[in-house]
C-alpha cells in the first residue's frame, strides 16, 4: 500500500516505488534480516579469511569489531533516509543525480547484485548436491558430463535453487520479510549445534592461531585493511539498506534492529565461525573454512541433512537481501510504467541464469576485474548520495517531485550533471586504485578513498546551487504545515512540489499500520 503523488508521471511512478504507506517492518523483521545476511557461507568464510591478512586472533575480532561499528553508523543513514520518506534506493538517489540520472547509481548497483545473485545462488546449489549424493549414491554418474561447464546434477540443482528463490515474488516484499523471519533465527540454531558438535569432537581443546601469511605492508596497515575491509563487506548494503528500511513503523526500529543485527549479531557469528573453523583442524586434520564441506564430513545423513539444507537457507537468506531486492527496484526505476517490482526481480532472475554464473565465477578477469571495477563505483555512489541528503540538502526532500515530469528534480533533462561529474571524476581512480596491481597497498581502502572523496567534491560544486536551496525551503514549508496540522510528513512533501500549490493534508496523520512484529 502506498502514498498517492498528485501530477505523478507513469515515467517515475508506480506502486512499487511510491512512498510506502504500509510499514510491517518493525525491529523483529529488520534483525532477522540482518541475520540472514550475516549468517551465509560467505559471511562464515569472511572472518576466518581475514587471518590471512597476518593477524592474531585478539587483532582480528579488535578490527572486525571496529569494523561493523563503523558500518553501524553508515548503515543508519540510508536506513533513516528510507523510513522517513518510505522509498527505495533508485528513488533515493533521483535527489542527487536527478529523475532520469538516478538510473546511473541504480543499475551500477543492480549489475554487481545481478552477477552476485547468480553466484551465490550457484554456491548454494553446491550443498544440494552434496546432500544428492550422500542419499542418493548412484546419482554420481550425473555428475560427470559438461553443458555449458556444468553437469546435469550441476544444472538440477542450480534450477532448483534458482526457482526457490522465484516463489519469494510471489507477495512482492511481504513474502521475503516472512522467510526472512524464519531464516535468520534457524540458521543460528544450526550454527549453535555445528559449533557444539564440532567443539565435543575435538575434546573442547582448541587453538584460535589461524593460519595467516605474514603481513606484507606491517600490522598496522593489515589491521586497518581488515577494518576496511569490513565496511566494504556490506557496501551494496549501505546504498540499499533504505529498500527495506522504507517499511518500518519508527526510525528507532531501524536504529535497535541495526544495532542487535550487526554489531552484536556479526561478531557472534564471527566467533561462532571461527570457533569451528580452528575445531576442524583438531577433528579432520586441516582447517575447513567452508561450512558447506565441514557438514559433509559428518558420518549421519540426519546431521547432513540439516545442514545442507541450512545453509542453502542461508545462502538463499543472503541472496535475496542482497542481490534480489535491489536490482528488482533498479530495474523497476528503468520503466516504472511496463515493470513492477516483480517483473523487475524475475528480469533479475533470467539474467543471473543466462550468464552461467559458474563460469563467471571461475573467471579471473570477470570476478576480479569487471567485478572488482563496477564494485570500486559503490563508494562514490554512496559518498554522493549522502553528502546530497544529509549536508546539502539537510534530510529536507519535496517528496511529490521525485515523481513527476517537472520539478526541483529534474535539472537538466533529468540528469544533475553536477553529480554525474562528481562521480565520473572521482571513480577513474578508484577503479584504478582497486585494480592497478602497482596500487595493492591501498586497495584494501578504495571504498573509503571513493567515498571520501566524492562527499567532498559534490559538497563543493553544489552546496550553494540555487535550485537546491530552494528544494529545501520549499521542503521545510511542507514539513512545517505538516507538523502544524499534525499530519505526516510524507503525505505532506508528496503533496508539494515545485510547480503545484498545495498545502499539507488537513485529515488526521498517516497511520502507517502497526509492525507485524
């Protein structure tokens, strides 16, 4: 259910990237969210990973802990910027690079969650098979052959997670908030009792001196790599986090929610992983940093499958917060008026099975250098995008203009050339940064070097442009009448634009609908 935008174009507006009216995700929702985005193979693999930077144990959990506060604290700005004004990402950024320029940052985003999506759900497909084949021996034959660099029990269990993961459309985003409920709560049951398994088996006697190499530029700089290193783990999800923060009742369930889901959340689970990370080279003789092969050594088809089955939850549970949510918006924002959110996600999906992710995976040059580049542009993005919001614009937004044909968004065409410029300028040389082997001392840090440096270029090219100033007084007049007449702040700025007259609703405030939670 959404807000209605008076003069609305079918060019910028359908009910999928209207402001949400209906806000059902409360604390509970928004936590278990953050937990099935923890808790996946790659979020287990991640903190016993970071060892390799050649640091102990104590410097590990002291830089993953430092870490997650920092991405705490950015989180929380896209996060407070969807729940105020209850709209995704790609209409998030129309405030700073314009109507039409916002497709730039929202397909950027949707490419890396596309790629990702396919992988991930690749990854998780691994685990079906493995429980194929425990069951079902006989099932090795299918197994060997290759289409398209995969076999058929390859591609049977790849349809099958990919066409799990299309049922969550079905209701659109209440049906993701409900698996996402169960999921991230169960994953955590099954780490527990792997943990305490693994633990029992090796008498409880365990070393936390994970093999690392030595570090290559110092402590000092591996230290704060892994702190950086850490933000950057979650930088799709610092853009984004607003698709799902749009639908909750109060701004301080995004700050509770975030604050349980990743400070306290990560480093549990990053104990957690490497507690049986280190077990394993007790019981089996070498250190198994996927959790997917430590439950296949587990002689109990039970015990396999709950596992397997687990962290292909997991992995689904990461997918779709992640890589699905995001480019179904993107792609959305594209043609608002042929696509909705599920078509967008169903794109999304095709996509992702079209690019035989396997193969994507196994290429040096598309994961470390395609990848690696469109992911060095998520830093400036972000830089952008909040500098725009939070400093320039001061969180005042006339919320009916980011849907119509004319307004304080449409700048030149559609597109604010100050901020595709800001973006252009500082992107070459993060992109190089992160890639330029020549440059490796600092590409642990391109996501900060990207963001910093776009904050302060937007900041200075815009902050004193005249069209911006304003959008913001116009903003704060409807803010005003609003809080005057007690009505919500969001029904008041849809109202409001730069080419309508109109003043804030006169009936009683919007009551979003109680969270579900």
């Amino acid at each position: 259910m959404s807000i209605e935008v008076p003069g609305s174009s079918p060019r910028f507006y359908n009910e999928d990237l209207a402001p949400a009216r209906s806000r059902k995700w409360g604390f509970y929702s928004l936590f278990a969210m953050w937990m099935s985005d923890i808790h996946s193979i790659g979020g287990y693999t991640f903190a016993a990973g970071l060892f390799a930077l050649g640091l102990g144990g104590r410097n590990v959990f002291i830089a993953l802990t430092a870490g997650i506060i920092i991405v705490f604290l950015l989180m929380n700005l896209s996060g407070y910027a969807g729940q105020k004004y209850g709209i995704p990402y790609p209409v998030l950024a129309r405030i700073s690079f314009g109507t039409l320029g916002a497709n730039i940052p929202a397909l950027i985003r949707a490419v890396v969650a596309i790629a990702w999506y396919g992988i991930q759900t690749w990854l998780a497909s691994r685990a079906v098979i493995i429980l194929g084949l425990k069951i079902w021996p006989g099932l090795e034959s299918w197994s060997k052959g290759n289409f398209l660099g995969e076999s058929a029990l390859g591609w049977i269990a790849f349809i099958l997670m990919w066409a799990v993961q299309l049922l969550l459309l079905r209701n659109g985003m209440e049906t993701i908030r409900r698996f996402q409920d169960f999921a991230g709560p169960a994953i955590w049951v099954v780490m527990i009792i792997l943990t305490v398994y693994i633990l029992a088996k090796a008498d409880w006697h365990i070393s936390l001196t994970l093999p690392g190499t030595e570090s290559r530029w110092g402590m000092a700089h591996a230290f704060l790599a892994a702190v950086a290193l850490t933000v950057t783990y979650f930088s799709t999800l610092m853009l984004n986090f607003c698709d799902f923060s749009r639908f909750a009742p109060k701004k301080k369930a995004v700050f509770w929610a975030n604050l349980w889901g990743l400070p306290v959340n990560f480093i549990a689970f990053s104990l957690v992983s490497v507690l049986v990370t280190a077990g394993t080279f007790v019981v089996y003789g070498e250190y198994i940093f996927d959790p997917v092969e430590v439950v296949g050594q587990i002689d109990s088809v039970v015990v396999l499958l709950l596992g397997a089955i687990t962290f292909a939850v997991a992995t689904v549970g990461i997918n779709v917060v992640a890589n699905f949510v995001s480019p179904a918006y993107d792609i959305a924002n594209v043609a608002p008026a042929k696509i909705d959110f599920k078509k967008g996600g169903l794109i999304s999906a095709i996509v992702a099975l079209v690019i035989t992710p396997w193969n994507l995976f196994n290429s040096p040059f598309m994961v470390n250098t395609f990848l690696g580049a469109v992911g060095a542009m998520l830093g400036p993005l972000f830089g952008i995008i909040m500098a725009d919001y939070y400093v320039i614009r001061k969180q005042r937004v006339v919320l009916g203009d980011l849907f119509r044909e004319e307004g304080y968004y449409t700048f030149q065409s559609g597109f604010n050339r100050k901020a595709v410029v800001s973006f252009l300028v500082v992107s070459i040389p993060t992109i190089v940064i992160a890639l330029v082997p020549t440059m490796a001392v600092l590409a642990p840090f391109s996501w900060f070097i990207g963001a910093g440096l776009a904050f302060v270029i937007h900041w200075a090219i815009s902050h004193n442009d005249p069209s911006i100033l304003a959008s913001v007084e116009a903003a704060i007049r409807a803010e005003t009448a609003a809080e005057a007449q007690g009505a919500s702040v969001a029904e008041a700025s849809a109202i409001a634009g730069q080419y309508v007259d109109a003043a804030a609703p006169t009936a009683g405030p919007d009551q979003a609908e109680p969270a579900a939670d």
